[in-house]
C-alpha cells in the first residue's frame, strides 16, 4: 500500500495512528473490508505515524459529520486539520 503524504487545506477523517507501517497496513485493510473505499495511508507533516484515514473533505463540517456517523458504527476516529501552506 502507497503512503501519501498530507494535502494542505484539507480536513482528514482518522481512524486510527500507528508508528509501524505494518500495522496501519493491516488496519487500512480491516477498514476497506468494511466497505470504506476511500481509506489511505497518510504522514502528516512533522509525524512519526501513519495514520489510517477513512476520507479527506474540504470543509471542517463535512469531516466532523463523517466522524459521528463512524462513531455511530463503533469506529473510534477524529479529525486532523492541515493548513493551507503560503
């Protein structure tokens, strides 16, 4: 599986961080067989970890909505914001 790195301005859905890349590895396939096709590998800028991010959105409203609606189906996550780089 490709690691990407952050995009700039974007907010991304965590559902888990890892510091061994196996790890995120298996959990990104855990959350694909669960239907979530969107799922990546991310490094966020000045991170040790590999963060396992079910989807990325434009607006801060949008990602948060996806969160609960995760959390409604038991998936622990959280939102991680990049800013827009000058």
């Amino acid at each position: 599986m490709t690691v990407s790195s952050a995009e700039s301005d974007h907010y991304y859905v965590v559902a888990g961080s890892f510091l061994e890349e196996a790890r995120a590895n298996s959990h990104l396939q855990t959350m694909s067989g669960a239907g979530y096709a969107k799922v990546q590998i991310v490094r966020f800028p000045n991170s040790p970890y590999f963060s396992v991010c079910v989807d990325k959105f434009n607006n801060r409203r949008e990602a948060d909505a996806f969160k609960r609606q995760l959390e409604r189906e038991k998936i622990d996550a959280f939102v991680r914001a990049v800013a827009k780089t000058q």
